[in-house]
C-alpha cells in the first residue's frame, strides 16, 4: 500500500507554490531554504516525478506541480479553519459538559447549583452522572468529578473544595420508643446502619472535645448509597452516620434529629478532580468560576453548624 503524502512536504510545497522561489518560501515558513528544497525533493521522490524546474531566481511548477499545489493548498485551508473551528470552541461556553458526583452530593448540593449554572450558559448541555462508583475523569470522558479523595495523577487536577462532618441521626419516632442514647458505648444497643463497602460487623469512631470513642457495632442493613440510608433513618430503622449537608432537609421537616451531640467523625475532604489542561477551555472556567465558591460556602456553612453546636 502506498503512503500518504508527508504532511509538512505538502505545506513546505504549497509556500513554494505561492512565493515563487525557495527563499521567499523559507520566509514564510520561518525555516531554512535547505529545509524547502528537501521537503520537494521528497515529494517528487515518492510521487516519482518532477514538480518544478529550478532556475537561478525563480521556480516553474511542471504539470504535476500545479496540480499538486492546488491540493497543497486545500491542505493548508482546511488546517486554517480546523483551528480557527477550535480557538472558537475553546473562547465559547458551550457544548457537552459532564460532571460525576455521589447521588447524595448531587442531589442536595449540586443539582441546584448546577440549575442555576445552566439558566447562565444556556449553550451548554450538562449531564451530571451520579453514581457511587470511583470514576477516573480523564479514562472516562468526564470534564470534573467531585469526590472524597484526593489523586496521585499528575495528568489530573484536585482542588478542594472543603470538608465534611458526620453526625449520628435518627426520626423522632425511633428516639420516642428506643432506649437510652446518651453516650457511643450506648449505641450497642440500637439498630444501627452501615454503608455498602462495610462488613456487617464494624466500627464507628467518634471524638468530642478530645475525647475519642470507638464502638463495634453489628447492622442487619447495609444501603450502598447516603440517600438511600437517610431515607431508611427516617423511616424509623435505627441510627446512621450522615454528613450535616445530607441530613439538614430532613431535619428541617422534623424528620430527623441530631443523636449524641458533639459527638463527630474526622471531617472528610471533598475535591474537584478534572484533567490537567492548558490553557482551559472557557467553559472550564465558567464552571470553576461559578461552581467551585458555591460548593465551598455550602460545606463551610454545614460545618460552620456543627462546629457552633
């Protein structure tokens, strides 16, 4: 099978085409005049032919040169306008935007910021994938994924965002008829929830003004989602471990309450995680730009509220 044109040739020829001698075609080129002449010396060798007949101060195109420069030409063109099409899509805020976060995250923090984002950059098409699953941002085609770890990828950018703060919660009626819940050594008594990627039998670690309790629990329900076991919490199952910003619409709606105040777990780090670009797309920075402070001030507020408590 024969091999494409070398694509630097074609330019290198298509300068000579239009200048009219190899030293004003190096001009153009911001090269050698040795680089021009081997470039056509290349192509008249793979096309076994000669396109230009060389002269002391000018060259003349053969018939095979003339028809070539007009696809060198086509070449060149299309190269223009392949960048001028990019260098607008990268100063527009539009297209495909894809955001991964975790369901409850999502749902409670993100979702409406993200409303309020796209009534802004009405050009864009946002798809927010909310799954549990550790997604990798650059392997998978995802523009920003916010998650609770940081990343050892130099191809991957983590910017965080703030911290979190768990606290033990239950619905009124399970408090109305449970026993006695004043301390975490009590819990060993109560119904009790765990996530998904923990064993039935676990630990909750606990600290309150330095003191630290750590409790093995045993659950009979383990939900793999924070939505789905606030939803069990309020139907009166037990007592489950949530972050401030999960259990706060509950609590507003008198269907949770907070159980062994000032007791917490260690706060947990939330990051922005995309790949690493430069320069950024606009609409990279648009979403950095309006997203980024809104999410920070609503977990600086969630833990401003435990920590005042």
């Amino acid at each position: 099978m024969k091999t494409i044109l070398p694509p630097d040739a074609l330019l290198a020829f298509d300068a000579l085409a239009r200048a009219g001698s190899f030293t004003a075609a190096a001009d153009q080129l911001g090269c050698t005049k040795s680089h021009v002449s081997q470039s056509v010396k290349r192509l008249e060798a793979e096309l076994a032919t000669v396109l230009v007949f060389r002269t002391t101060r000018r060259v003349t195109l053969t018939e095979a040169g003339m028809r070539l420069a007009a696809h060198a030409a086509t070449l060149r063109e299309m190269l223009q306008q392949s960048r001028l099409e990019i260098e607008s899509l990268q100063a527009k805020v539009e297209g495909p935007l894809r955001i991964s976060a975790t369901q409850t995250f999502g749902q409670v923090i993100l979702s409406p910021i993200l409303a309020e984002f796209s009534l802004q950059y009405p050009c864009l098409r946002i798809e927010l994938d909310t799954d549990h699953r550790l997604k990798n941002p650059a392997a998978e085609g995802i523009d920003f994924c916010i998650r609770t770890r940081s990343v050892g990828d130099e191809n991957l950018v983590a910017r965080h965002l703030g911290l979190s703060q768990n606290r033990a919660y239950a619905s009124p009626n399970y408090l109305a008829q449970a026993g006695r819940l004043e301390h975490p050594c009590d819990l060993t008594s109560h119904r009790v929830l765990f996530e998904l990627d923990q064993e039935q039998t676990g630990s909750w670690l606990l600290e309150c003004e330095g003191k630290i309790a750590q409790v093995e629990l045993h659950s009979s329900l383990l939900i793999d989602s924070l939505a789905s076991i606030a939803s069990a919490t309020v139907a009166g199952y037990g007592v489950a471990l949530l972050p401030s910003y999960a259990a706060t619409p509950y609590i507003q709606q008198g269907l949770l309450q907070e159980v062994l105040p000032g007791w917490l777990q260690a706060p947990c780090p939330f990051f922005l995680v995309y790949p690493y670009r430069h320069p950024l797309p606009k609409k990279y920075e648009a979403f950095i730009q309006f997203v980024v402070p809104r999410i920070q001030a609503h977990l600086q507020r969630s833990l401003d509220e435990v920590t005042s408590e």
